[in-house]
C-alpha cells in the first residue's frame, strides 16, 4: 500500500481565475504534483529493497530522491489550500485573524515588510524553489525562507504557513518567463485563514522540536 496519496483539489480547476487559469491547476496538480507523489512512494519501496539486500550503493542517491519529492508532496499540500478565489488583501484582525496579524507585525515590521520580502524571496529564486513563510520554534517568529528545489536551503525545524511556487510549471502557460508578475498576482489569493490555521498549530506544536539545555 502506497505511503503518500494525491490529495484532492479544494476547489475546481477554475476557482483561481484569473490568477492562475485552468489548464494551470489541472496539469499542476494532477501531473506534477502527482509526480512527486508517486517519486516518493518508489523510493520509498527501492529504500525496503535496499535494506532486504543490504545493498547500499545508491544510497546517497535514494536518500536525496526521497527529500526531493516528499517535500515537493508536502508544500504542494498546503500550497493548494493557501490560496481561494476570494482571498488576498492583509490579514486583519476583524477578519477573525489577528494572532496572525500580530506574529507579522512583531517579526517584520510591519505587513508590508512581510509582502516586500516574501515577493523578493520567491521571485528571485535560482531556478526552480519557492519562497516560504514559516514559523521557526527556536525564536517564536516568523521567517521567510527562499527554498531550492523543495527542500534545500531550509532551517531545521521550521514550519511551512505559507508558500509560493516558484517554479516555471506553476506559471509560464499564463505568465510566460515573468516570474514576478505571478508572485505579485499571488497575493490576490492567499487565503489568510487556512495560514492563520497553520500559524496557530505550529505554535501549539512548538515544544516538540527537543534543543540542547
């Protein structure tokens, strides 16, 4: 039985329009990250082989390979529920997200500093990564993090509230080589309670991440 499964959609394919288009969503989500889905699952199955054999030639290879597509399953899990047809705009405290609005406030300055920063992070990536929101236990705060590929350059222990996808399969049908004109269009889209959600069950959860006295 496969460890990892594709979830479902939380809306149909044009529910992001005109952000992102529905040919978009539908390849991205039903091929690539349906890909990353399936890579995970292999290697996970060539990992039992491996310890069954006692074979461990391609071990560096097989480990890097399940890095690779279980953190591309796991951002794309919550990359499609931080974004909704109706979203965008600031978290505001009237909008029932203030503990969000304050974690933003106290560890950027200000929203705009976040949205200056996060914008810059994704957009400027080296190829293929994404820019992160996250909340790093160790300080209590919020961070953003530029990722490469899906899961290089990432503080340990650090969790995933929002997320950008900046690689070309996320926008170039629709915004060609114009990288930063879809981040700029992302912010349309973000659905400030389900990362308001995410903020507040890191927070619960912080005390698991067991430091040095």
């Amino acid at each position: 039985m496969a460890t990892y499964t594709l979830p479902e959609l939380p809306y149909d394919y044009a529910a992001l329009e005109p952000v992102i288009n529905p040919q978009i969503v539908e390849l991205h989500h039903d091929k690539h990250h349906a890909a990353y889905v399936k890579g995970a699952n292999d290697t996970l199955e060539q990992l039992e082989e491996a310890r069954d054999k006692e074979a461990w030639g391609a071990i560096n290879g097989l480990q890097k390979n399940l890095a690779f597509h279980l953190s591309g399953h796991i951002l794309h899990s919550i990359y499609w529920h931080n974004m909704t047809g109706d979203g965008g705009g600031e978290p505001l405290a009237a909008d029932g997200v203030g503990g969000l609005a304050d974690a933003i406030t106290e560890s950027f300055g200000s929203f705009a500093g976040l949205k200056s920063q996060l914008t810059k992070a994704a957009a400027t990536t080296q190829g293929s990564g994404w820019g992160v929101l996250a909340y790093e236990p160790v300080s209590g705060k919020l961070i953003v993090e530029q990722v490469y590929d899906h899961q290089g350059n990432v503080g340990q222990g650090s969790v995933p509230v929002l997320v950008f996808d900046a690689w070309e399969h996320a926008f170039y049908l629709q915004y060609k080589n114009q990288k930063v004109d879809f981040i700029e269009a992302m912010w349309r889209v973000v659905n400030w309670q389900d990362v308001a959600k995410r903020y507040a069950a890191a927070k619960e959860r912080a005390n698991v991440l067991l430091l040095a006295p």
